[in-house]
C-alpha cells in the first residue's frame, strides 16, 4: 500500500477496494488507467467520494445521507433486489406508515443492529421482530436503495390518484417504451416500490429483503425479486473490473463515484425537481437472458467484435489498454472499421448518444436451468440516471447492437429513487408535505 | 492467531475458517464448545484432516487423493449444483470419453487455471476453450465433487446396461423410497451424474459448472441445477456455525473432518464395496422449500420447540450450550418433556436412528419468489454417507418432525460418489477395468 499519501483518511476506500486494486488492478492502472493516474492519487480521489459511500472498517455503510446509499457506493458483490405492490385498498397512510417503518428499519439494518426486540421477543409467545438468518454476520456493507413506480402517482392505469401524490409526479418520469428486443414477462417487470439491497454476503442481502418484506405486510407485498452473485461495474476506481457471463470485462467506462461532475450532470436529480426528488436518481432494471450456449460456441473473433474489445484485457479493438477511449475512425489493414459499426462498445458511447452517459450497477445471475438444458443465466442490468429519457436514448441506439443476437430482455422495471435521508426524517418525506 | 502451538503447519485450516473462529466462535468454545478442546488442540486437530481437505494459502484444494474432495473439505460458502443426463445413444466409450474430459477439466479448474487454450485460441475463428468470466478470481477453494446416478448403470426403466456397467452396481444402491412428505418435481429430481461446484465466489462454481456442461456437449446435457448461497453445516471444527433460513443454527452435530474415526464408519464406502466406489461415498440431495412467511408469523416458542433447541445460541432445550449434547428425558416444571418428542433435535439424533449419523453439507437458497408473492426459498439439503439406508433411515424418523408443517420436499437425487481420483487416471477408471 502507498505510504506517501498521509492525506488520505483511513476509511476511504473500502478494504475489498485496495484489495482488488492491489491484487488485480495495478497493471492496468500502470499502463494508462484512470487518465493515468497513480495509485495514490486515486486513493486521494476515493476520499472525496459522495457522504453515503463513505465507509470504514466495521464494514457499515451509512443509511442517511445527502444521496441514498448503494448508487454511488462501491458496488458490493451480492444483490438481491425486490419489486412490491401496495396491496388493494391501501392508503396514503398506510404508505407514510410503510415508509417510516421502511427508514427505521433500513437504519438498523445497514448497521447490521437485530430490528426491533431481535431474536428474541420479551414474550416468547409472539414471533420475533428479527428472522434471525443473518445473525452474527455483522453489517457486510449493506446498503438499501428505495425507488418509487409511476403507478404510485397514477394507479395502474394511470388516472387515478391512489395516495394523493398525483401532483407530485416529474413530467420526466413516464413509463420505459417498449424497445425493439423487449420479450417482458409481467411477473418480472414493474412495482409500486422496488429496494435494491446490496451486500458483500448474499445472506445479509436477503435478510434485509425478507424483513422489509415482513414489515410492509398489510400495507405491500412482494411481487418479484431477483438475487445476483456477480458484479458487473465497477462504481469506484478503488474496484477492479469484473467479467459479465460473457467473459467479458464490463464498466470500463462507467461513471465512477470520483467523478463528481458528471454525477451532478448525468446521475442526481437536480434543484429543479419536486423536492422530494432532488438529490435522488432514476433506477432502471432489466432483466436481460443470454444465450450463454450460442454464444460460447462463437468464435473468438465474433466475441471481441460483438463488444468491440478484446476478451483477455477490454482494450478498445482500436488499440491501447483497458481504460484507453476508443478510436472509431481507425481502420483495419482491410480497410474494415477496427472498431465494427455496430459493436456494443461503439453504439452504447457517449459519443454516440450526444454525450450521455448512465450509472451502471448490475449484477450477473444464473437461475437455474430451462427446459432446453440450457443455463438460465444473464445480466441483471441497473443504471441510474438524472432523467430516464437517458437510459431510453442509449437503449434504442443499442437496437442495430450485435450482442442483440445473444441477449433477450425479460424484465423491466423504472422507479424514481428520493433523495437521501436525513436523520429524524423518513424515505420521501417531503412527498407528502 | 495462537502462537503457543508451534506443530500447527501454517496451511492447516483455511484462512476463512481460522476468521471465522476467531469472529465468532470463541466464545462458544470456551463455553463447552468441541468437547471441551482449546482452540489450539483443534488447530492441531484441523491439520489431521483427510488429503482432499488439505488446503493453503492459495485458494487450492487438491482435486487429487484418496476421497473426492467437496466432502470432508472445509465446507465454503457457495454452490452450484448440476445433474446431467446422458444423451440419447450415447455409448460407453462416450462415458469414459466424458470421465476423461471432465477429470482433466476439473484437475486446471480448482487449480483456478484457465482451461485448454484458455482465453485466446490459436485460431481466433475458433471459440474460446474456456469462457473467461472467472478470469483472475483464482482457485477460490474450488471442489468438484461427482456422483453417478442408478440409471446409468440399468438405465432409465432399470432394465438395461447402456454402458456395460450394470455388474458394477453395488447392492446397497437402490433408489430412494417415497418419504411422507414428497413433493417431488421431476424437473428439479435425479439425473444420471451430478456435480456439486463449491467455492467461496459463486462466480468460480458457476463458471466450472457451465464449463464441464460445454465438454459434456453430445455427450451429457445438463437436466437442472441450483445455486446455494450459505451453507448452513460446517464440515470442521474450525468454521463457525452458520442459520438456515429458518434464522437457527444449522449442523451444530455434523460429522466434522476431524473426526477420522466417525467418517470412515459413517461416510467412506469401506473395501467390501467394488473398487470404483471405494473410498467414496454415497450423496443425497433434498431441494426442501421453507415456508418462510408461516414460519415468520410462529412464536419464538413454537419454533424453539419445533428444532428442540434456542434460537440465539443453539443451546439444547434441556439445557447447557450448543455443543452440550441434547438430555432427552430432562423434564419442564410442567412434568412435559424439556425437548418435544416430535422436535427435529430428538428425531434427528442418532440415538433415535441406532447410532447413524451422516455428514451434511447443504445450502440456503432463494430462487426469487413465487405467485403468492412469496420468497421462494428454502434449504438445498446434500449430506454424504456410507449407505444410502442411512439418509433412509433417518429421514423416515423424521415423518412425526415438528419441522414439516413448515417444509415441503420439492427435489430429491441419490448418487454414488466414487472415491478419489489419483494423478494419471480418470474419475471412477475403476468402473470400467
């Protein structure tokens, strides 16, 4: 570990982070990544990193903060992200209700604290308030991230106004169109809530879900949920950069949480928003399959120019190292573009979607298996972004994408994600003043 | 870390486990923990384990030596379980073509090793050998653990020799009986080889999993699988004890590895068996959903008494600490028995099965949730022993097991293990001399 740095505060960047760096990254970051940074520089740059990303040894992530945590913080290995409808009849007290209970919990939570009187009620004839799975497991860098559907505002068929936040809804905020490769399957797609729980252990992850989940009893109920076991982004520059299911390297160029400018401009939600939203962000999830049979049996050649990147080390098909920008005019000794006209990695840059760019925070899962014998596994896709018209703009420049061969979506989901939490207040607070 | 027990080689327990202990199970020794045993004795006792548990610092576990590993191996916490089926046709020198591919495979595999040409064939027309998303996450103390099914030595209606190994099946391997409480679906049961892929990054078992299924191409075909993301036994004295998803403790009187005189009674096949399968073992496996929600809204006391222990320490109902062993006839002031006749504890014990015990090494799952708005998850239930009559026997005591108003049986396999594969021969080479 870098000595010369003594400004960097002990609790930067997460332990995992410097491992990972040291064990892994130290290569690439010599050749040319981080705008050729060194190592101490982006330690220093950590350090700068948004309130709810803040982290320190005891491995606890703080709930309250000017953000909601899990956007920004770096991303944990483990999610379990889960989809709620408000049951029939609910009402706008009953979500205050839920929300309030949801905040208190999620604190306790995230300090990996028993909610309520724990394992063990004073009155051994009622339940226990905690389930008990993840006791002794300590607060494994949970985060819990809250987002709202557009059927909350407008009830499910969009003229209704079930909870009295109508007048509340972003014009921004209108349901995802449809895209050219949509095969969405209702019993994954949509919700009146979603919680996206990210932990370094699955089992922290799940317990959280499971008792939110307990907790809204009467009030929501769980529609779907999903687990993933793999990161597919890095959200730090202090994490190395994970391989989706294809093999390759994924998030190269996401938007890292040093990089404080472009996550005002392209991942928070302005001072122009309802207040309730500001300091918030516009969660996007896509469950995407992958052919993983189809494409194993591709050549190597196929693979690199599908992605537009080599497989071993993600350089740009252009030339240079991982974190070299892409060169899309440079050519081929045949005279080919190097990089093919409708390679992923060309389709999906900011220079071609007028400079947009998303917050990438997936994960990769495996589900089993399907009748076929197939493994059914893929990416389960998340961006947040400042406006949802980003993630659209990028997904339908993503329609000539070669990958598209190999990927089907199933699942769908847009939920607006309030700004953080301050303490003594609860989830969207400001929703109902 | 003790400094006192210099005879302790610094690559007996693994990093993992030597944590855990020190995190979370000091206390419990101290207590009464391991028969009294201090924590160097253990240490010690850690370092006689068998061949194929033997670990170091680099993440390998030994695919070669006299057992299989993945059994005795200091259970880690990730899984991926597969059951194939051979192809329709396929002849025995597939069978054998197979155990060679996949011997070999398995050999780089937990060595964390790239497979054939890695990456990057010699002809980038050509597809990868391996398909690179576990590039750079090492070994993880990967284990392979296989089995055959009973259909592949008389085929699928019990009648045939497809591979000309009919005269090898040994007479204790029958398939399992219906059990009370069944509800088994064909398409999470049997199979005619399966693979149990542990590690301590899911991203290394699925990877090794979706691997050895492309080798198997034409020859075998994956039929189900199953990802488990806590284990909820320890295999070693020197791992804590892990909750089940019903929040208790789990496997608190699991064989462990040090118990070199217990496995080779309970869970080695011994030399009157036919020399494939010695040194090897036989490997159930119990896809048991939970019914968490009704088990969420029990009382403390009901679910205590329905495990026959508490639920924050472990501790026997009869009193004492979690290892004390369980006093069946201590009473309540009541006069009521202290344990339930019909609790889990009681029926389980092998005082109530004529001394048999089996080694478990089962995992928490959670598939999503189901139409009821329900987490779909529950216990993938795998143990190993020396006679399949031994998971009979105890799982027909359990028919009366409080634990079933809460449970449902929804997948079930029985394999043979065979025993361990030496340098320069192929898994169960025995089977075909």
């Amino acid at each position: 570990m870098p000595e010369k740095e003594s400004s960097v505060p002990p609790d930067a960047p997460t332990r995992r982070g410097l491992l990972g760096l040291v064990g892994a990254g130290v290569a690439g970051l010599a050749i040319g990544g981080v705008g050729g940074a060194g190592i101490a520089s982006v330690l220093a740059k950590g350090a700068a990193a948004d309130d709810a990303a803040a982290d320190s040894d005891d491995g606890i992530v703080t709930f309250y903060g000017a953000h909601q945590a899990g956007i920004t913080t770096p991303a944990q290995d483990r999610l379990h992200f889960a989809s709620f409808r408000m049951v029939e009849g609910a009402t706008r007290d009953d979500l205050i209700a839920l929300f309030k209970d949801w905040t208190a919990a999620a604190a306790k939570l995230t300090r990996g604290e028993e909610l309520g009187s724990g394992l063990e009620p004073d009155n051994s004839y009622l339940p226990p308030d905690d389930t008990g799975e993840a006791e002794g497991l300590h607060a494994g860098h949970l985060t819990l991230t809250f987002g709202l559907g557009h059927a909350l505002f407008v009830g499910e068929d969009g003229t209704t106004d079930p909870f009295g936040i109508k007048h509340q809804l972003p014009k921004q905020f209108e349901p995802l169109p449809n895209f050219a490769f949509d095969l969405l399957e209702g019993t994954q797609s949509g919700g009146d809530l979603c919680v996206q729980a990210c932990a370094d252990d699955p089992q922290i992850a799940v317990h959280a879900i499971r008792n939110l989940s307990r907790i809204a009893i009467g009030r929501a109920h769980l529609v779907w949920s999903q687990l993933g076991f793999g990161r597919t982004s890095s959200t730090s520059r202090s994490q190395d950069t994970p391989r989706n299911l294809f093999g390759f390297k994924d998030g190269t160029m996401n938007i890292m949480s040093e990089e404080t400018k472009a996550l005002s401009q392209h991942v928070w939600v302005g001072d122009n928003a309802p207040e309730w939203l500001r300091g918030g962000s516009y969660l996007v999830a896509r469950k995407i399959l992958m052919t993983l049979e189809s494409w194993d049996r591709s050549s190597l050649r196929e693979q690199e120019r599908v992605f537009g990147r080599t497989k071993r080390s993600g350089a740009p098909l252009s030339g240079g190292a991982e974190f070299d920008q892409p060169d899309f005019s440079a050519q081929q000794q045949s005279g080919d573009p190097a990089i093919d006209v409708a390679a992923h990695v060309r389709l999906a840059h900011p220079d071609n979607n007028e400079g947009t760019r998303i917050l990438r925070r997936g994960y990769n899962f495996v589900d089993g298996s399907n009748p076929l014998g197939q493994m059914g596994g893929g990416l389960f896709f998340i961006s947040f972004q400042s406006d949802p018209a980003a993630f659209v703009r990028v997904q339908k420049s993503l329609k000539p994408d070669l990958l598209n061969e190999y990927i089907r979506h199933v699942g769908s989901g847009l939920w607006a994600v309030p700004g953080g939490v301050k303490k003594g207040e609860f989830l969207a607070q400001a929703l109902f003043e």
